[in-house]
C-alpha cells in the first residue's frame, strides 16, 4: 500500500469546469486501476486547462473505498443556511501560504471569524502550533478531506462532547527519546486537560515516508509500510473515536534547517505529506484524525540556531519537541462524522445546508471551492494570504454576489458581518449606485 502525489492536466471548457462527474472521468483515464483519488488539487488554470495534483491510494482494497463512492462524489444541497451563521475557513496545507502556513499562525484569524459566526468550520492546518491550539470555543476541528465531503454534501458533522484517542508512534526503532516525548505528551494531556486515551500503539515495522516538493513547489511525498497501520485500526476499532499519529518523516537536514533560517519564506516540508495521510484515513474509516511529525535529521538544530531568534510564524515548532498538543486538544472534541444519509438530516448534525461563505487564500483551487460554487456558498478570497497557487478565481462562473475578492483578513471579516447581518455588502460603500430599472413590455403571444 503506497501514498504519493501525481501531475494530471485536464481539459476543460465553461461547461465542464464544475462537472465532478467529468472531472472523475477525466482523471481516472490517467490511472491505474489500483490508483484511488485521496487529495485534488488545481496548482494552475486558465480557460481551457486544470493543472491537477492528485493524491493517489495504491494497491488498497477497502469497503469504504467503494461504499461511498469517490472524492468527486457530489450531492446538492436542498436549501440554504437558516437562523445559523456558519464560516467554514481554509488554508490548505503545504503551499507555503503567507498566513497560515507555519505553525497555527492563522490561529488569530480563526479567533476573528469565530467571533462573527454560529460555527466556524476549520481544519487543523489552521490552528496546529505544536503545543499550542488555539481553537475557538464554537471552532469545529475537521480533517480536511471530511470538510472537502462537507461541502461536496456526502457527509454531516456532529458535536461531541469528547473523543477516545488512540495515540499510534511508528518511529520505535529510531529514538527511545522521540517516543518518550510522545508518550510523555499524552500523558500530559492526560493529567492537564482530562484527555481520554485508552490505548498507545507502538508500530513496528514503522510507515517509510519520504518527504518530496511537487513540480507547482508544494509540499508532498511518498508513504508506503501503510499495512500495519491499517491492522491497528482493524484490531482496535472498537477502542478509540480519533486517531492521533505521531511518524518519523524523513527529509534532508539542510531543508529543515532552510525552513527555520529562511526567515519563513521557506515551505513547511510536511505540510503536504501530513495532510494526503490523514485525508486517506479519515476517507478510509470515516473517523477525526491528526498527524503530528518527528522529522529525521542527522545535526542538532539548536547547534546551528542556538544565537538565532526564530521568525515568529515559526516559533510555535520551535519551542516544541513532539509536536503532539495541538492535535490532542484538537482531536479531543473533533466532531463525530455522519455518512448516513438518513442521519445526516437529523436535529443537531451540520450538513452543507448549514454553511454561510467559505474563507480561502486568493488563488486556491480544489474541490472545496468549485463545491461552494455549486452549492450556492458565497466565496470570500483573500489576496493578502499569498501562496504558491495560480488560478485566477475570477474566471469561474459565480452567481452575481457568490465571490468577493479582498484585500486581508480584516476587510473579509468585514464582509462576513455585512453577510450576517443580511444586508447588501454594497450598501455600506460609496458612491451607492441607484438600482437598475427596466421596463418590461409583456407579450400574450397575440
């Protein structure tokens, strides 16, 4: 079983573009029958083209994969949000995003959001800074491949009141101090915040994960060993409601030292590969779950950084030796994920019909957004949250008032008070143009 990242072009017109069912054609002629979709991500496009990145699950056979049907499986939602106000935020992870792109650095623009909505619907790229989590009291920590069916309509979300953790460590034959810190963690957890963890796994032989950059510059790589991984989660399925991993990632040392010295300018190098692994988990056992990395490196990094003040975006990693707090707490109270379409519409689960507008970084392309188009979901970019993606957002074919570009997080935090409220967010700008008026001449056909 192997996890790794392909380069796919796709050919694309104005009536194919948001066409899941065409997408999934046109993808799947470019595999192997034992490659499986897990992760879609549009690095570049114009009017005829998507440069695609696609993750892909090799050589597995699993129910789920089957059962409920692929990524691009789509379901329209059969109305709009009501007296709740929900904000569904994204960064997605490993395109070295100005905002977000380090360790929990979105975390205060999360906090904004939170303030001006019912739910905010985040994923863990946002808020994850080591040791620190900082997600709002109405913050709903959610997988990113569970918040892409979210918004696709194939999956519901529902608040829990706390979850079993299940903490699996795979880098045993590495360093007894890496495990230690692993473990010491959770206990910490434990003892601080109440933390049920029934069991820790130690997998042997470990996931062999190498750490790559795609031909767009993101973050990615390639994962194989995934078999005992996939016995644990059916030996113990019974014991946990979350899954917490903490795997050794190997990369050169020079690029975990250019991450921290590059004055942040540098991408996160597991970003990407964190996120294809817990998008085929969550896909597979339909279950919350988090990563957090031990990378691999042969230099002690405080001997080259011990005269150096980390930039601030990064400091949060630095300070940390496990890595493991931030997807604890997060994974703690991570809603409980419905895939039953009877349940989905039952009192207290949040579907699609329960989102207000969608936050992204300008630029990003990816089943989130194209499903916010064709839902109806106002779509709000950010031109300030810079990153590697080059798509022009403009050229999708919104409805009058479903996108809005803006400058930074303050002005979006503005749109979405106007959102809330239910007014026009043109009526608080000047000049206030006069409403178009038309005249309709009727004909009777006689």
């Amino acid at each position: 079983m192997i996890l790794y990242e392909k380069g796919i072009k796709v050919s694309i017109s104005k009536e194919t573009q948001t066409d899941f069912e065409y997408l999934k054609t046109e993808i799947g002629k470019q595999l192997q029958p034992d490659e499986t979709p897990v992760r879609f991500v549009i690095t570049h496009s114009d009017t005829s083209t998507y440069d695609c990145e696609v993750g892909i699950f090799k050589g597995v056979e699993h129910p789920s994969l089957n059962q409920n049907g692929s990524i691009f499986s789509f379901h329209k939602r059969n109305f709009g949000p009501g007296d709740l106000f929900n904000v569904v935020l994204i960064v997605p992870t490993g395109i070295g995003a100005e905002i977000g792109g380090h360790a929990g650095d979105a975390g205060p623009v999360a906090k904004l959001f939170a303030g001006l909505c019912d739910f905010l619907i985040t994923h863990p790229n946002v808020v994850n800074g080591s040791d620190i989590n900082e997600l709002p009291v109405n913050g709903m920590y959610v997988e990113g491949s569970t918040l892409t069916r979210l918004l696709m309509g194939t999956v519901g979300l529902r608040k829990v009141r706390s979850n079993r953790i299940l903490l699996i460590i795979d880098h045993i034959q590495e360093d007894p101090r890496s495990v230690n810190e692993s473990i010491n963690a959770l206990n910490a957890a434990r003892a601080t915040y109440g933390l049920d963890c029934p069991l820790i796994v130690k997998l042997d032989p470990p996931l062999k994960v190498v750490l790559e950059q795609t031909a767009s510059g993101r973050a990615s790589g390639a994962l194989s060993n995934l078999e005992g991984l996939i016995d644990v989660f059916n030996l113990y399925s019974d014991q946990f409601d979350a899954i917490a991993l903490s795997t050794k990632f190997e990369t050169i040392p020079e690029r975990y030292l250019d991450y921290f010295l590059n004055s942040g300018n540098a991408i996160n190098p597991w970003g990407g590969m964190e996120a294809l692994l817990t998008h085929s988990l969550s896909l597979l056992y339909h279950i919350p779950s988090a990563h957090a990395p031990m990378a691999e490196f042969n230099i002690d990094p405080y001997d080259a950084l011990i005269e150096t003040s980390i930039e601030p975006r990064l400091a949060a990693e630095w300070i940390s030796k496990s890595y493991m707090q931030c997807i604890l707490k997060g994974l703690q109270n991570s809603p409980k994920i419905i895939t039953d379409p009877g349940k989905m519409s039952s009192n207290g689960t949040i579907t699609v019909n329960e989102v207000s507008c969608l936050v992204i970084p300008d630029g990003c392309l990816g089943l989130p957004i194209l499903a916010a188009l064709r839902q109806g979901i106002v779509v709000i970019a950010v031109k300030e949250n810079r990153n590697l993606m080059k798509n022009d957002l403009k050229l999708l074919p919104w409805k009058q008032g479903q996108f809005y570009l803006v400058e930074n997080y303050l002005e979006a935090a503005g749109l979405v008070a106007a959102l809330k409220a239910g007014i026009c967010p043109l009526s608080v700008r000047r000049p206030l143009q006069k409403a178009a008026v038309y005249t309709h001449v009727a004909s009777f056909g006689y």
